[in-house]
C-alpha cells in the first residue's frame, strides 16, 4: 500500500515536472498517460482483488435496483415524445420563457424540466439529442447541457435525506437547494452569453399555428413514422444508453474503493485538512467530499456517516457533491455527448459553480432557518423511494416523476398559449 502511494506521489511530481519542459515532451506524456493510468489499474485490480470484486457487485447493485428502474422511464418517453414532434411544438411556446431567462430557444424547456425530476444523466441525453435535431445551436446546447442535467427528487429526498441521513424534513431543503443552484447557473451563463453579444431574440411571435403545425407534422413527413417503429427505436436506444452508464458505475465504484484502500484519499485528505482546518471544516468532511469528486452516491453516504463532525458542514458537503455530480457522471455525459459536436468544458464549468451555489444555498438556509428547517416535519413530501425501497419502488416512483415533469410542461405551454392568444387579439 505505501508503495503505491509513493508511486502515486512520483507520477504526480513528474507530471508536474514535465508541464515545464518542451512541448515535445508534454506530448509524449499525454500520449504516455493512458496507457500507464491503465497498467497501474490492472496492477491494483490483482493486489486487490477482494476490494475490487466488491466494490463491482456494489456498482452492480446500485445500477440494477435504483439506476436501471429510476431511469428507464425517462429515456423512453423523451425519446417517443422527441419523435412526436411534442419537443418542438412545445419550444414554439416557451421560446419567451427560456429566451430571457437563460438566452435558450423554448425547446431547452424540456430538457430542463425533465433533467430536474429525472437526475443523471436524462438532461444530458435530452440535449444531445436536441442538438442532433438542430433545434439548438452548438453554444446553446452547451450552456443548456450545463444547468440542465441535474440529480433528481428521487435521489435527493428518498436516498440522501431519508435513507443517508435520516432526516426527511432536509429533502425538500435540500432539494430546492439543488434546483436553486442549476437556476443560477443557466442564468449566469445566460447573462455572460448575452454580453459576448449570442442574442437570437424570439421570432415566434408571427404565424404562431402555423409553425406548430408544421413542428407536429415534420416528424411525420419522414418514412417509417409508426408507433412500433419509434417504440421499438426508444426502448433499444434506451438499453443501450443504461447498459452504458451501468458500466460507468461499476468501474468508478472499484475506481473509488482502489483509492480508498491504496491511501491515496486519506493521502489527499490529510493535504487538504490542514488549510481547511482553519476554517473550521472537518477532517472527515474533507475526505467525504474527495470521494465525492469521484462517484455521488459514494460522497454522501460517506458524508452522512461523518458523525462527529457538525450537521451543517454533512449537509453543506452533500449538496456539494450532488451540485458538482462526481466525476462518474461526467464520464457518463462524455460519452453521451461523443456523437454531437458539443464540448463539455462549458459543463463543467457549470457544474463547479452548481456545487458551490448549493452548498452556499444549503449553508445560509442552515444558519439563518435551521432551527426552523430540523424541528418540524414537512407539510408534504413528493414520491419518494427510500434507499430500502424495492425494484418496483423506484420504477413507480420515477414514474410518478415522470408524469409530474409532463403536467408541468404541458401545463406552462397552455398558459404560454392562451398569453399569447390574449396578446393577438389585444393586438388586433
């Protein structure tokens, strides 16, 4: 193990060593990078085996009794509902929602609305696809990709607050934390976009039925438009997608627990506390929140273990680690991203700012209505699996969240429509 560690700390300085030298010379690191990143994998996968073998049925069991039933729902519908031609009809009547709050077209709506109540990656799927449409310009997407996929209600209120922390009056908190911070982002990055002058102001406005008959037949007009067709497309696409992101989840599980066992975290840790320390955070915060960069679920069950530190700094760490989503669910959304030609730095970006909103959010809520927020139970909770819940559980509940984000949609298009109906005939 400590051999590990010092060939750890010796990649890490020659690495650093090397970003100073020729150019030549960087490029053959990075060339070399991969190749000894994944022999050191290897190396580590036979002197810890146990740790691997478990950490891949734990992965393996996250992705089939939550992930798998959480989220297959989701990707279908969107898939047949992007089919349908209901995306674009309902971007036409959004256009003057989203445009001044985030600079996106209407159709960004959708992807925004379901990224909340899904959780990862829904929105990332949503809006490669419709940047694959070109209902969305490049910059667009980016910016859209980088508040809009979001960990959903699910996670936050029945894993997180109730199965991890076993506190159900901090899910709501905390979930409107979460839905507060993505707010800011698109906002800020909307804002920033403006003042490097990407306007596209809206020009919905004129022959309002005609653009949404032509966005509800356009799908039609093509060949092989039936409904077993697009069924048999969604639910194939969808397999592949979560046979994908089950992947990912098993390798960063066995990622997370190689550092663990290698002392590469507490390595890390023991760097970071120090500084932190005279800001009052805990040492086991910190090593919660360096799990946390890898793998979400991983950070904050970790985070609410971290008994003797204070409660504030465990909520303030979670809704860290589930603003910033771990670097598992980055992965996921590169691969899904791979076939447009989006680039996620924008995301990542996003999502940096999204983990340090929420934990902010999260730590001026705690200070200012804490004893308010802990000593009173909700007035409601929505659909909520806990962390115990069964496959069916999860499945029925993404479904009610499912149906929650259709209403929603459908609902704000309604009221867009009958505004701008009053609007043409004030005008007239």
């Amino acid at each position: 193990m400590k051999l590990l560690l010092i060939l750890f700390i010796l990649a890490v300085l020659v690495f650093l060593t090397l970003l100073y030298l020729r150019p030549g010379r960087v490029f053959l690191l990075k060339t070399l990078l991969l190749p000894g990143a994944s022999i050191l994998f290897v190396l580590c996968l036979i002197a810890f085996s146990n740790t691997a073998v478990s950490a891949a049925l734990k992965g393996l069991n996250l992705w089939f009794n939550i992930v798998f039933p959480s989220l297959f729902p989701f990707f279908v519908a969107s898939e047949l509902l992007n089919r349908s031609g209901f995306v674009r009809a309902v971007g036409i009547l959004l256009e003057p929602v989203m445009r001044p709050l985030f600079n996106i077209p209407g159709c960004g709506s959708f992807a925004f609305a379901m990224g909340i109540t899904s959780g990862y990656p829904v929105g990332a799927k949503i809006t490669a696809d419709l940047r694959e449409e070109n209902l969305l310009k490049k910059e667009e997407a980016e910016r859209l990709l980088a508040f809009s996929n979001n960990s959903g209600p699910l996670f936050i209120i029945g894993s997180v607050s109730v199965g991890m922390f076993k506190l159900p009056e901090a899910g709501l908190f905390m979930l409107a934390c979460h839905i507060l911070a993505c707010i800011t982002v698109g906002v800020v990055l909307g804002l920033y976009s403006r003042r490097k002058g990407n306007i596209n102001p809206d020009a919905g406005r004129k022959d309002l039925w005609k653009r949404l008959k032509k966005a509800l037949l356009h799908h039609r007009s093509t060949k092989d438009f039936s409904f077993g067709v697009i069924l048999g497309e969604a639910v194939r696409n969808s397999v592949t997608l979560i046979l994908a992101i089950g992947g990912f989840i098993i390798l960063f599980s066995v990622i997370i627990n190689l550092l663990l066992e290698t002392g590469i975290i507490g390595f890390l840790s023991q760097l970071f506390s120090f500084p932190l320390s005279f800001l009052g955070i805990h040492k086991d915060i910190v090593t919660s929140a360096l799990c946390g960069i890898f793998e979400i679920t991983t950070g904050t069950n970790m985070l609410s273990s971290a008994s003797r530190a204070p409660l504030i700094q465990q909520l303030t760490g979670a809704s860290l680690v589930i603003g910033w989503a771990g670097l598992s669910v980055h992965a996921q959304v590169a691969s899904i991203t791979s076939r447009t030609d989006m680039s996620i730095k924008t995301y990542l970006l996003g999502k940096t700012l999204q983990g340090i909103f929420s934990a902010a959010y999260t730590f001026i809520g705690i200070k200012t209505a804490g004893s308010v927020l802990f000593k009173t139970k909700p007035a409601f909770l929505p659909l909520q699996a806990p962390v115990n819940s069964n496959w069916y559980g999860y499945l029925w509940g993404s479904c009610g969240y499912l149906l929650g984000a259709l209403i929603f949609i459908t609902a704000l298009a309604m009221i867009a429509l009958c505004i701008r109906l009053i609007h043409g005939m004030l005008g007239k």
